[in-house]
C-alpha cells in the first residue's frame, strides 16, 4: 500500500473515530431533549445555549470522578471489559460508505474506510464479540447481579442475532454481495430495499433495538431488578466506556439500518444532480442525506424508548424465537422463490 493512500486512510479513520464518539456524545442530549419533549418538559437547559454543553458536562463529572475497583473483583479482566466494548462498537465502522467517492487533489477519495467483500458478515461478527465485554466485566466485579445481568444480556443477543442473521441473507440474496457498498449501490435513487422488503425491515429493526439493549428490550440493565446491570460495580470513565458504547452501536446500528434497507446515501434526482452540480457537489449532498437517515433511525430508537415499557424476560425470549426468527425464515423462503422465479431458475 503506498504512503498516500495510508495516510488518507487514517485521517478517514480519525475522523471516523472523532466523528462516533461525537455523536454519541450527543445522543445523550438528544436523548434527554426528545424524553422530555415527550413528557412536556425542557430537559438539559443549565449547561450552555439550551444546553448544548451538557454532555461536555457530564463526560467531565466522569471523567474527574474517584475510580476504584472491588476488594473482590478480577483487577485485570474488570480493567479491560469496558476497552473491549468500547473497541468493538468503533471497529464495526470500517466498512459504512457514507457516500460516493469524492475527487481531490487529483485522485479519487473513497468515503469509506475499507470495502471488503464480506462487510455485512464483518459488522455481525464483531457485534456479536462485543458480548463479551460485557459478560468479562459482569464476571469480574464479582456482583451476582451483575453476572445475571451478564447472562440475560448473552441470550438476548444471541436469539436476536439469529432472526437478524436470516434477515441479513435475504438482503445479500437481492444485491448479490455480501459488500456494504455493492447493497447500497443496488439501492440507487428511490430504489430502496424497504420497499421490497418491509416485514424484513420491521423484524431487522426489532433485532437492532435487542442487540443494542435498548428498551423495550433492556432486561440487561433493568434497574427494578438489577440495581443497574451488567456496569453496577463500575464507576468513573469505566462505566462511561459502557455507556458510550452502547450510544456509538446505538449510531452504527442506525447506518447499517440506512445501508440495508434505506438506501444508503440515494436519493431521488441523484443523476440529476450529478448532472447539473457535479460529482463532488453530488457527494457532500449524499453524505449529508446519510446521516439526516440515520438521525431518522435513532429518533425512532429513542421514540420506542420512552413510549413502550419493558418487556418481562420470558416474552422477550418467546419474541425472539417463536415470533421473529419464524417470520424471518418464512421471508427468506419467500424471497428465494420470488428470486428463482424471476431469473428463471424455477422452470
């Protein structure tokens, strides 16, 4: 790999990484600013303008807060679980193409860390390792809620991932790839696959509010039962490390969401635009239509948040396995048939 294209590629990364934890900075404000809005009241409004400096706020009390660790707990693995959920979450945002290719300086810039040809199988697996951080730090306080904390939340994602899983192929079976980018290109204009695929959508987007143990679905963390879950004995930057993560899965899931099913950065009239504007022009307009997607998603997350309240733990496992993963093996049946006959496969 020449020098260039090494250093473009750690400043997309840096920016990337900035960009993430930014964001989910934010989202805690958001947060707040739409909980309160729902239930007619102000919400952060002390910190700055309209409390725009609220989460500065709040990442400061943390970060000055006394660390500590537990007489009894597994110093080094306590120390490292919050890292390793942490990690995970920002890793899963190689592979999001937040818009066409950019031209400067003479060279084509891509807007995208890396497309390798089995992003989406990427991005699952490195969800599904980000269990572990959670289950290593529930261990390792040596808290029983903590470790049943630890247990809920490994079943909950793993008899999510399943039907989300089942989802994911049929949207490889209709782009052909497994790549991020190939699935959004495929999308292009209006030609968006939650018009082809709405009850995948519907299950995809439950899974994703699972995997993110976001309510309805936070029988990780339920306070009435768990004191506060898997992160009880943690305090300090660590318990924010737990919190941030949760906020940037709370983001990718969102984009992922907005690649698979929205479209990605497409838009109506993208040819035109290119056409009158320019590609760069055409560029900065996508990435921008990206992330007003995404915004969309976690307003939604956040919407279901505070309007449906949590399920008990028997009727999340029997949602996920007697409900979901049926619906999502029936629509890939569907799909598959659908697909075979329209090539021709059938007859």
């Amino acid at each position: 790999m020449e020098t260039g294209l090494i250093i473009e590629k750690s400043i997309f990364v840096l920016v990337i990484f900035a960009l993430s934890l930014g964001i989910a900075a934010y989202q805690t404000y958001f947060e707040r600013k739409v909980a309160a809005w729902m239930q007619d009241r102000i919400g952060p409004n002390r910190a700055g303008k309209f409390g725009l400096l609220q989460p500065l706020a709040d990442g400061g009390k943390l970060f000055f807060k006394e660390d500590f660790v537990p007489k009894d707990a597994n110093w080094f693995l306590f120390m490292i679980a919050p890292g390793i959920a942490m990690a995970v979450s920002l890793m899963t945002s190689a592979v999001i193409p937040w818009g066409p290719d950019y031209f400067a300086f003479g060279k084509t810039i891509s807007l995208q860390i890396t497309d390798i040809n089995i992003g989406i199988l990427y991005i699952m697996g490195a969800t599904s390792v980000g269990v572990y951080g959670i289950m290593i730090g529930a261990w390792a306080s040596n808290n029983k809620y903590s470790l049943l904390s630890a247990i809920r939340g490994a079943s909950q994602m793993i008899s999510y991932e399943l039907a989300m899983g089942l989802i994911v192929i049929t949207i490889v079976m209709m782009s052909s790839s497994l790549s991020l980018k190939t699935m959004v290109e495929a999308q292009h204009g209006f030609n968006w696959n939650i018009w082809y695929q709405p009850v995948a959508f519907i299950v995809f987007f439950v899974c994703a509010i699972a995997e993110c143990n976001r309510a309805p679905f936070d029988l990780a963390e339920c306070e009435s039962e768990l004191i506060d879950g898997f992160h009880t004995e943690y305090g300090a930057m660590k318990m924010g490390f737990f919190l941030f993560s949760e906020y940037v899965n709370l983001f990718i899931s969102s984009a992922v969401i907005t690649c698979l099913f929205l479209g990605g950065y497409n838009f109506p009239g993208m040819d035109f635009v290119g056409e009158k504007l320019g590609a760069n022009a055409l560029s900065i307009i996508s990435i921008f239509v990206m992330f007003i997607k995404i915004v969309a998603v976690i307003f939604t997350f956040m919407w279901i948040r505070w309007t449906l309240p949590r399920f008990r733990y028997d009727q999340l496992m029997k949602l996920g396995w007697k409900s979901l993963i049926p619906i999502a093996l029936v629509n890939l049946v569907i799909t598959a048939v659908v697909i075979a006959a329209t090539k021709g496969w059938l007859f």
